[in-house]
C-alpha cells in the first residue's frame, strides 16, 4: 500500500465510514464514522510520501513505533494517542492495514472487535459455529456479520478465524486463507479432524458448558 487511493478504499471498506475533507486544505482528506463523525483515518502527503494517522492502543503504541522505522508519534496530533504512517514501502500491507482497523476499533463501539475477541476464546481443540460467535459477541443476530469480519481478520495469528464453521461444521470453501484445503490443514494441525470439508460438531464443537465458561 503506497497511494492515498489504496488507503482510503480500505478505510472505506468498514460499515458506516464516509471520507471528508473538512478543511480548506485539500491535501486532508479523512475517513469518518457515521453518527459520531469521529475520523479513525486521516491521509494528507509530506515529505514527498503519503502519511496516514491512526489511533492506537496504548500497548501497542511503542511496539508499532520499534518495529518499523516510518511509524512515527502522531504528526500534528495527540502523541500518546494517535501514530503517524509513511508509505514509503517499507511496512508490510497487511500490518498498515491491521493498523487501520485497530484505529476503526478504537473509535466505534465495534461488532467486528467484539467478535475478534469472541474468536480468541474458542477452547484449543474446539471449533464454534458462525452463530455461537455471534452470540458470543452479543447479537445472536449477526452471524452474516461474523462472516464478513473474519473475512478481514487483522491478525490471523491472533485471532484464529479458522477455528469457525457453519451450522453443519463444514468448512468455509472460499477460506480467506487460501480456501478449504487451507483451513483444513489448520485444524488438523490442532488435533481436530476434517472429513469431506466437514468437522464432527458433536465431538469437536464448543458445547453450553464451553460456552459458559468462555463468557464468564
């Protein structure tokens, strides 16, 4: 991720954001949440490279500072609270965008966060159903949108998305990590078996007694 264009496409990419450009400078432009207008992503050049602003956790302020050298303090914002990106080429697409979406995080109240969390608690050894995250996350109703956000998992070494399976236990065919085969592997490497793009949910899915233990 080099341009302006790429970035504000991916922050665009998250429910209910909007770009704007409120100041006479049309160098700004800015990615805002819906209702609260709260901008999570702000993109203007300098030094001849695309900057980009995002909010950051405290906890992980330094460690994206120490990792890669174009990760800067917040240039004209809260230093303790906000970073500032180069795209000069040097950080991994993946990371930028994982930085984007902890920004879009800390800004909302929102679905996608908690359904990351939700998926970090699924029991090793285990699996969940689309429906079980979702009630995990605190809306029964939004299975699609556990779908969705696992779809644009930040951290898939964090966040085991590949734990997750539909109704049936069946694996998901278009895997965002390289389809079925791919998750399947993942699984198996857990001790949890696969048979024809399937996961026996009796013996290997999370049970009322995992579920309870994980949201107490």
């Amino acid at each position: 991720m080099k341009t302006r264009e790429e970035a504000l496409a991916y922050g665009l990419s998250f429910p209910n954001t909007y770009q704007a450009a409120p100041f006479r400078d049309p160098n700004w432009q800015l990615v805002r949440v819906q209702g609260s207008k709260k901008a999570f992503l702000w993109t203007y050049e300098r030094d001849g490279y695309i900057n980009l602003n995002v909010k950051v956790d405290s906890e992980w302020r330094e460690f994206w500072r120490n990792t890669y050298q174009s990760v800067i303090p917040g240039w004209h914002q809260n230093k303790e609270h906000w970073n500032t990106i180069i795209l000069d080429g040097t950080i991994p697409e993946k990371d930028i965008k994982r930085m984007i979406a902890e920004s879009y995080d800390l800004v909302t109240d929102s679905p996608s966060k908690r359904i990351y969390e939700a998926v970090k608690r699924i029991p090793k050894g285990k699996v969940a159903t689309y429906g079980q995250i979702a009630e995990l996350a605190g809306n029964k109703k939004m299975a699609r949108a556990v779908g969705n956000a696992l779809h644009k998992n930040p951290d898939p070494d964090l966040i085991p998305c590949y734990k997750v399976v539909n109704a049936k236990g069946e694996l998901a065919k278009a895997f965002v990590f390289g389809g079925e085969e791919a998750q399947a592997k993942l699984l198996e490497a857990e001790g949890i078996h696969v048979s024809d793009g399937k996961v026996d949910l009796g013996k290997y899915g999370m049970s009322a007694l995992d579920m309870y233990e994980v949201m107490i």
